[in-house]
C-alpha cells in the first residue's frame, strides 16, 4: 500500500457545515480547525491529552483534538465552541451562565470545558454535582478554582430544562 | 510539541492493516491514539508510518462467548464502561475502567491500545492480569493467542513482533457470587495510580475461601500477581487476620522507585490497597 507523508485533502463536517482542508498526517485536529479552517475558538494548550483545552465533540462525543489526526477525521461531524450559539446575539445557555456566574477569568480552558458539559446536558438534563465534576476532572482550570464553573453547569442545565418545557 | 513528520494508512479490514505491518518498516498500530498521540506530540515515538485501525469495524466488538467474554482491540473504553455485559459478567472491569483517564479519553481509548501501551499502572492490564486474560494476536503469517502472564516483555513493552498486532482479549468471567474490588491511589481522580489492587475471591461450600486472585498495578514493571498473598487466603475464611497476612505479603512485593514517588511508599500503597480490596471483595462476595 502506497504511503505519504504528504498533505491531503480532507473532508468532514464542523458545526453542522461540509468543510474541507488540507492537512499532512502528523497534523492534530486541533490545529488544522485553527489553521486550516480559522477555527481558533478550539484551543491547544498541552497537546498531550491533559488539560482538556482543546475537547470538541467528534460524533457527538467528547474528544482531545490534539490526540487525534486531522486525516483521522475524514468522514467525521465535529463540533466546536464556534457551534454552541444559534446566532451572534443569543449565547447558548451554558455561555449565557458562565457569563453570569463568573466561570471564567483568562478564558483559555473554557470552550474544552463549555463542550463537555454540553456533551454531559444533551446525555443528562439534570446531572448532579458529582457528576458534573467528574466532567470537569478531564478539564484544568487554573484561574477559578472550579466553584462558579460547576455552578454555572448547573445553572445551564436548569436553564436548558426550563427552555425545553416551554418548547414542548 | 508538534508530531513529527510521518507516514499515514487507514486500512478498511484487518487483513489489509496485516499486510500494512507486514511490508512497512517501523510502522505502529494507531487504535484511540489516547497515548500514542501524545507520545508522538511529545516526540517519545518516532514511528515511519501510522496504521490506523479505527476504521476495521470488525475489531470493535463486544462479545458474549459463553464461557468467556471476548473484546476487540479496537473498542473503546467507553463501550465497556456503558456494556450490560460486562456490568453483569465481568464487574472488576467496570470498576476499574471508571479509573481509566477521563470520560473524554475513555471515549475514544481503546481496550487493546490500553493493553499493548502496557503501562504499568494502567486498569485494563491490571485486570486482565487479575482476570487470566487470553490476549489473541494476528499477523500477515497467522493468529496466535498467548496468556496476559507472558504479554508483558519488560517495561511498556508487549511481546508482539514487528508485524504482529493485538486483536482481541479473551476474559472469563468468575462464577455468580464472587467478590471483586478494584481499588487505586492518585494524586488525583483519572492519573495514573501510583498503585492499584485488584482482588477476586469466592468461598467454597465450606465458607472458605477456595478460589482467590490477586494483582498488584503500577508498583513494578509491568501488573504483577501475588502468589504468595492468595495461597495465604486460600483454605481460610478470611477473617481478620487472614486479611492481614495477605496484605502483608503485598507489601513485601518488590516495588520500583521513580522519581516522584520511592518503593517502600509503593509497597506500604500495595499493602493498604490489597487489605482493603480484599475486605470490599469480602463484602460482595456470598459466603
């Protein structure tokens, strides 16, 4: 079988869109949504699967996107921050809490995190303390002491209950 | 760091990823990629070409063999950690796999990536060593299985060629009304554990116990059984004392030292885990 080092096109869907790009095998998802399709809401931060910065949903499940090739993927719906909010204006409810409850300082962890929890919101509408800590457990937050960010998840997640009564 | 410069296939069948290892020098089995990922980040591997097997459906699997328990290399974590099947037959894995790494790495980790990393105090090596796992390898040339005692070859080093891979484990479920307890130390919830214990036992018709394993993780190079400790509780009906004597002889095991952690903290670590492994395995346990 033929092998290349270099760089190919690849195809997949980010936030719901068909993208395309090219990227060489050792490129990371995490770089190739911030070089390739100026995703830079993603953020890398140890490239080692430790600190959480960069999580996206691949599939609908959390994932390191710096311990997975870009080439890997092909054929892959991927989800990043970029995807949270409906439009500019509105923020999504797990934004709009961090945002009113101070869940964030320097901002750097915060989209890994804001796209675990909304893998945990979409399995569990009404997840309890523990289990949101668990969650954060994969996530390194060196600012704000992790109180206001698991209140803020509890906090979007009543919010996401109270939006989807109303919407039933 | 970034990754260095390599070769990349994603072969659609196992035959074909065979066939990739058998005609590619230096090539590496990329699965979850949770570590070898990180250790191309880090510039710890140097691999010429990437075999990725993510996309060889018939490595992923869950399968009910009867006696046995058969799991694909290739399936992730979280399957196992959300299986009914091994939530019923196989509870120390399920236990242990909680402590693998996060729910985000536990998503895309593998069974057989965990295995063939081979780190010492990884869960899935620990148990399948608790477990008497049969490990199943194939190559281009045929399959071979081989017991998880001769796996490890030394340190993070399976006993696999060149152009081997790890298919599958085989592990056999102990009987109904065995006790079981997975238990490790970190600094903190989803580390590595500085050491772990996994303990099964079951008690005979004469309340003793007449079957009993013991395994040690991540105080030596690779998971390690304790002998001495189970024939100490076998024939007994573990009381007190028993307990202690078994422990005991954990914490005699000859525990390495790094430098962020020394053996005899690793042995005094093996002696409280397996003493309390071993009294939660008790309670679960129908005597």
């Amino acid at each position: 079988m033929a092998t290349t080092q270099d760089p190919r096109p690849v195809h997949l869907s980010v936030n719901g869109k068909p993208c395309q790009g090219m990227a060489a095998p050792r490129l990371h998802l995490a770089d190739f949504l911030r070089g390739e399709l100026k995703l830079t809401g993603t953020h890398v931060g140890c490239e080692h699967g430790v600190c959480g910065a960069c999580t996206v949903l691949v599939d609908g499940v959390s994932a390191r996107s710096c311990l997975m090739l870009a080439v890997q993927g092909e054929g892959c719906a991927i989800t990043t921050v970029e995807g949270l909010a409906a439009d500019e204006h509105e923020l999504h409810p797990l934004q709009q809490a961090f945002h009113e409850l101070h869940a964030l300082q320097c901002g750097f962890c915060t989209p890994g995190i804001l796209m675990s929890l909304s893998e945990l919101l979409a399995a569990n509408p009404d997840p309890d303390e523990d289990t949101v800590r668990d969650v954060l457990s994969g996530h390194l937050c060196r600012c704000t002491g992790y109180q206001n960010i698991v209140a803020a998840a509890l906090r979007a997640a009543r919010l996401l209950r109270e939006r989807d009564g109303h919407a039933r | 760091m970034k990754a260095p410069a390599v070769d990349y296939v994603a072969p659609r069948s196992l035959d074909e990823a065979l066939q990739c290892l058998a005609g590619v020098d230096n090539a590496r089995v990329l699965a979850g990629g949770q570590s070898l990922m990180a250790m191309l980040n880090m510039r710890f591997a140097f691999p010429d070409c990437l075999v990725d097997i993510n996309r060889i459906p018939e490595l992923a699997y869950l399968r009910d063999e009867g006696d046995t328990i058969r799991i694909g290399a290739m399936t992730r974590q979280r399957d196992v950690e959300f299986s009914d099947l091994v939530r019923d037959r196989l509870p120390i894995l399920r236990e242990a796999i909680l402590n693998v790494g996060h729910r985000q790495t536990r998503n895309r980790g593998t069974v057989g990536g965990s295995l063939c990393q081979l780190d010492p105090s990884a869960e899935i090596p620990t148990i399948a060593m608790a477990l008497d796992a049969q490990l199943h390898v194939a190559s281009a040339a045929g399959t071979r299985s081989l017991a998880m005692a001769d796996f490890p070859a030394g340190y993070m080093t399976p006993a696999l060629e060149a152009d081997e891979m790890l298919v599958g484990v085989s592990m056999q479920p102990w009987e109904p009304g065995h006790g079981w307890s997975f238990l490790e130390f970190s600094r903190r919830h989803g580390d590595f554990a500085i050491a772990s214990a996994a303990v099964l036992l079951r008690f005979g018709p004469d309340a003793r116990v007449d079957r009993c394993s013991i395994t040690l993780g991540g105080v030596s190079t690779a998971p390690v059984r304790m002998g001495q400790a189970e024939q100490a509780l076998l024939g007994t009906k573990a009381e007190a004392a028993d307990i202690e004597r078994a422990a005991a002889l954990c914490g005699a095991v000859d525990a390495s030292s790094d430098a962020y952690v020394p053996g005899w903290y690793r042995q005094r670590l093996a002696r409280v885990l397996s003493s309390r492994a071993i009294t939660r395995a008790l309670e679960r346990a129908t005597r």
